[in-house]
C-alpha cells in the first residue's frame, strides 16, 4: 500500500483477538499494521491453470475474509457467520517468519478451515512484525543464501504432510517499502526478491510439496512503486496473481475516495496482459470507516464493478479488522447488510478446487 507522509504513530495490530502496539514512522498496509499472535497459519505441475477464469460470463467467484482470530479460535468462524451469514470460501491469515509465539503451522486451524468448506490462505511473512522495514536478518539476499533453509524446510514438510490444499501467500507487497523483504527496503533490489522466491519455491519442490499454491501479491501500483516485471518470479514459480489495494477515502491527507475499479483498475490491467493464463484474485481489501457510502462501495463494488471491470478475477478477500484504523464489514448496520448481501449472494458462492 502506497504510504503517506512520515510520521510517527502507534498502530494497534490485530493479535488473534488481542492488540498489539507496533511503532512505525510511517503509514503501512492495513496488514503490516497488525500481527497475529495466535492461529494457526512441489509447485503445481505444469498446465494446473491452463486460462484464467471469466466471472463475467456468469461463473461465481470465492469470497475470502481476513478476520481476527480466524481459524485458530474455533468460535472466530461463527462469528463471522453470525456476522454476515456464511463462512467464507477463503479463509486467510498472517504468520511471521520471526514472532515466536506465531511461527509454527497448526494443523489443527487448516483442519477448521477445510472442515468449514473453505480454503486457507497463509500470508507468511519474513520479518519480526514489530521490528519495521530495516531487518538485516530477513534481508532477501539472506533468504536466498539459504540462511533460513531449516525453517523454510519445517513449513515445506509440514504442509506436505497435512496434505490439503494451501495457497502461500509469500512475501507480498514487494513493490513498496514498508516490508524487510520489499525491493525499496532492507537493501533489497528487484533481483534479490526473484532469488529468494524462487529459492524458498525449490525448497518446497525438494519436499514434494505439491498441495501448495504459490501467490505472488504486489500491491497496486503507485507513483514511486517499483516496476511488477521487475519482481515477476516466473510462471513456473507462480501458480496465483494477487493484487492488495484499499480506498483509504479521507483516513490519510494524501488520500481520496477511490471506487473498486479505480483502486485496482490499471494493476489489473497491467497483470492480466502480463500473465493472460494465471489466475488472479484481489488478495487485500477493505474501505475504512463507517460513513453512509462505504454499504455502497461494498456492494456496487463487489455486486457490478467486479463483473463489469474484473471478468478474470476469481476471489477477493476482505480485511474485515480493525487496525489503527475500521476497516470491519460490520461499522454499522447498513455496511454489515451490504457485506452479508455480498456473503450470501449467488456470485459469491464459488470455491476454489481443493486440489
């Protein structure tokens, strides 16, 4: 997410369904602005995604959600149900390479999430949440050395044994500043995130880990972003396209109102032009706030700009959490109506293969 001018302020970070406080000096993601603390959380053979799906030929897309504590508490998915009246097709969360509390997989949440019909997606993470942007030990070119081949390997086996289909959301947002393994930050140049995904990639093809889905998530695009060709990993690497983009309306003094279409409309177009057979997904979105027009960005955008503007995307999720800002489907009562006409509507009742 593209920041805003430098300051310094304490963000309250999301934790599973606590808070934390984490020090930035500037404006970040809605997810780098939290970490969890509790959760959980062999590439694809060639040809898996052989064209990138057509929702707006009538074909429904798979709803994801972002929730605190969602799946490692087990009442964190019928509150979400309660909340908006299903669980969603695509339930995703955040683990960090270095938060000690939150590091490990739990097989118990991925058992949740295929119990409730859904897929999980793993937002993992190199870095110390609290720690910011400067990081020598999560610097990619360390990543690529193999300096955390023993963790990088644990994951690998782990998810090969559990088994079920994961999509690996690694090291997204690349093309910022705000992360230790993005190519404006830690030292980083393009070239350097190439290598440490590929590298982390092979080290699950070693493991035949072929139930993982690789999701390659830049945010969109900004003045001063660094080029998405540039960080492009490879097709052979890459089994999903992801972009991460928020209306962050008047939260911010550079900011504006943005529509859906406006926020991701020329990423879109860039990426689908780019990478015509890979499936794409919005990986990252919310509006902050409770004024009267967020029920409307929700359900016009989601309802008729995803059909309209979108036809190839295949899920979107939500980041229904409150950081140091709202961004919950659920600040008011009509919100939480248009985000449950959304849940429970015909288009949104896709899912994605387990397998």
């Amino acid at each position: 997410m593209q920041r805003a001018t430098t300051r310094r302020t304490m963000l309250a970070g999301i934790v599973g369904g606590g808070v934390t406080l984490i020090e930035e000096s500037l404006s970040l993601s809605p997810g780098a602005a939290r970490h969890t603390d509790r959760t959980v959380p062999k590439p694809p053979p060639a040809g898996r995604h052989d064209r990138a799906r057509r929702n707006g030929d009538g074909a429904t897309l798979t709803l994801g959600a972002f929730h605190p504590g969602m799946p490692g508490d087990p009442s964190s998915l019928d509150d979400f149900k309660a909340r908006y009246g299903r669980v969603p097709g695509l339930i995703m969360w955040f683990q960090a390479w270095g938060d000690d509390t939150n590091k490990t997989l739990d097989t118990k949440a991925l058992d949740r999430v295929k119990a409730a019909g859904a897929i999980p997606m793993i937002t993992w993470e190199p870095w110390v949440p609290a720690n910011g942007a400067n990081q020598p030990d999560y610097a990619l070119a360390k990543i690529a050395n193999g300096q955390h081949d023993g963790y990088i390997d644990s994951w690998a086996y782990d998810l090969k044994t559990w088994g079920g289909t994961t999509l690996l959301r690694f090291a997204h947002e690349m093309n910022g500043d705000w992360y230790p393994w993005a190519a404006g930050a830690n030292g980083n140049k393009a070239a350097d995130y190439v290598d440490a995904w590929r590298h982390v990639h092979d080290r699950f093809q070693r493991a035949n880990a072929d139930n993982v889905q690789w999701v390659w998530a830049p945010n969109v695009k900004y003045d001063g972003s660094a080029p998405l060709d540039d960080l492009y990993p490879g097709d052979d690497s890459v089994d999903w396209i992801g972009m991460d983009g928020y209306n962050w309306a008047a939260a911010r003094s550079s900011s504006k109102w943005r529509s859906l279409g406006n926020v991701f409309g020329p990423t879109y177009d860039e990426l689908t032009a780019a990478h015509p057979a890979k499936p794409i997904m919005i990986a990252e979105t919310g509006c902050p706030g409770s004024r009267p027009d967020k029920a409307s960005w929700i359900r016009k955008g989601f309802l008729s700009t995803v059909p309209r503007r979108f036809p190839n995307l295949s899920a979107i999720t939500y980041f229904d959490a409150k950081t140091d800002r709202d961004w919950r489907a659920s600040t008011s009562g009509d919100i939480r109506k248009s985000f449950s006409a959304v849940a429970k509507s015909d288009r949104y009742r896709g899912q994605l293969p387990d397998s």
